[in-house]
C-alpha cells in the first residue's frame, strides 16, 4: 500500500528539523502548570488501563515523562529520525517508527492514546520557534 503524500511530506520535514526540535521543545516539567496537570491526570487515569501509545512521539519527552509517572507507554512517530533520538535518549523505552494514521495494533489492546505534540493546539501552547 503506497502511503499517502502528505504523511511522506511530513516525515521528510521531522527529519529535517529532528536533532534542532529535540533541543528546542521543552521538558514537560518545563511546561506551564496546567499542561503539567494535564500531563499528571492522564497518567492516573490511563496507567491502570493497560498500554498507552504516545503518537507522534517526537524526541520521545514526553514519553518517558509519563513512563516517569508509572504508565505503560511507548512511542510511535512518522520520522526515523525522531525515532532515533528517541531510542538514544531513552533506551529502555520502546519506540517505533510509524504513522498514526496506520497503526498495526488490534481493537481493545491499548488503554489509551496520547498525541500531546502531534496536533496543532498542543504547539501552539508551546514556547519554542524556529529561526
């Protein structure tokens, strides 16, 4: 199956930017209280449920923020070189690359999902640019 061309687009673009974005995004403790809270009220809501995916991954911060926090967690995100980032930042984490759009997980085997980074409302409440 050929994936669609925005998906290549994007990939293209995160790789690009992937070393420049994972300096520049902050660490969750870095955000503001209540994206912090957010952050903390999903962790307590979803960790008794089982795996979580993290979509769009990134760097893999915020990943391994919420694995900090007790859940089950791995991360999934459309650029390897993210992913790669990701591996050698947090290596005792799982991640792989791949696309949310086309994810190879059955019905019922996650207990949640998290896309903090991955929709426009989420950076645009982050403090970071690009020059």
């Amino acid at each position: 199956m050929t994936e669609p061309s925005y998906v290549t687009a994007v990939r293209e673009s995160y790789d690009t930017v992937a070393a420049d974005y994972a300096r520049r995004v902050p660490e969750p403790a870095e955000l503001d209280p209540v994206s912090r809270a957010m952050l903390a009220a999903f962790a307590e809501l979803a960790a008794p449920l089982g795996p979580v995916a993290d979509l769009g991954c990134g760097p893999g911060k915020v990943t391994a923020h919420l694995a900090a926090l007790g859940v089950p967690v791995f991360g999934v995100d459309v650029s390897p070189g993210m992913i790669e980032l990701a591996r050698a930042a947090y290596p005792e984490l799982r991640f792989a690359v791949g696309s949310m759009t086309a994810l190879d997980i059955a019905d019922g085997e996650l207990g949640g999902i998290l896309a903090y980074y991955a929709t426009s409302a989420a950076m645009a409440s982050a403090s970071f640019t690009y020059s």
